[in-house]
C-alpha cells in the first residue's frame, strides 16, 4: 500500500524542498496527494 502524503513546502532558493519533492515524485512507495507552498515574499519566490 502507497503512503499518502501532502507536501507542505517553502521552495525558494534552497535546494532541500526541491530534493524532497524530485524524491517524492520518484518513490514508488509514495502517493503524492498535493503540494501546498507557503511563503512571506509569494512574489519572489514564485
């Protein structure tokens, strides 16, 4: 059985939320429900 998960994230400028959503993205074992992202700069950062 697939895990469920929901990817709660600030990806901007450092590298480890992107790492962790490529391994999400990749793992067999996971259902990536969602990806929800949050930020004080939304502007910025998207």
């Amino acid at each position: 059985m697939k895990t469920k998960v929901l990817l709660d994230t600030d990806i901007g400028n450092d590298i480890d939320d992107a790492i962790a959503l490529a391994y999400l993205l990749a793992n067999p074992d996971c259902d990536l429900v969602g990806v929800v992202t949050e930020s004080g700069q939304p502007v910025e950062r998207a």
